[in-house]
C-alpha cells in the first residue's frame, strides 16, 4: 500500500507577498494562476487569501485518465507523454484546472480511452 500524502489545492504565500497555488504539488503557471484568482493582487491582506482560498475551494481539479493499479504496463506503450500522478496515469499537458463539473481534463481524457 502506498500511503504517501497527497495535497489537492495548496495556497502558499510568502514572507514577499508572493502566491503560488499547487495542484496535486505542481505549481501553477502565472496564466494558470489568473484562471484562479484573475485580479492581479499587490497587497495580501487576510480577506484576499480568504477570497483566493474560497475561489480553490469552489474549483475542481482533474485526478486523471485511470488508476495505475489497474493498467500498471501502460508507461511502456505510451512513453514520455503521461507521468504518474497520485496513482493514476495523467498526461504531461493536463490542464489540472477544469472551467466545468467534469473530473478529468480533455487531455487526460483522451489518454483513458487509448488506454482503455
């Protein structure tokens, strides 16, 4: 079993005033960010990381294509396009961010039906 610890949504701000937003540990682009939080922020204050924190909350993240467990030989079809994630196969251009009610991204999407 592995039981490592996984972060969905991490909001970390420094002792600069600086954001970063990690999804599942990766760190979030600037132009991914603004999908998030577009307004461009100068003075963290507790009510912007309050309003950034519900913002993250109200998001869904994509978890990707399938679990590793169950198609464990797919890395050697599929090669450097998909990493493992948490368990499950993603590709390398998830978007992490989805913009509707879906769970997976079109990318990681695509990968489950080559896979499947």
């Amino acid at each position: 079993e592995n039981f490592q610890r996984n972060i969905e949504k991490q909001l970390i701000v420094t002792t600069d005033s600086e954001l970063f937003i990690h999804i599942f540990n990766k760190i979030l682009s600037t132009e991914e960010q603004k999908m998030i939080y577009p307004t461009m922020v100068t003075t963290i204050t507790a009510d912007t990381v309050t309003s950034i924190i519900s913002m993250l909350d109200s998001i869904n993240v994509c978890y990707g294509a399938v679990s590793v467990s169950k198609f464990p030989s797919s890395q050697s079809v599929y090669g450097s396009q998909y990493e493992v994630v948490n368990g499950y196969w993603k590709h390398v251009n998830c978007s992490k961010i989805l913009l509707d009610s879906n769970n997976i991204c079109l990318m990681c999407k695509r990968l489950m039906y080559s896979i499947k």
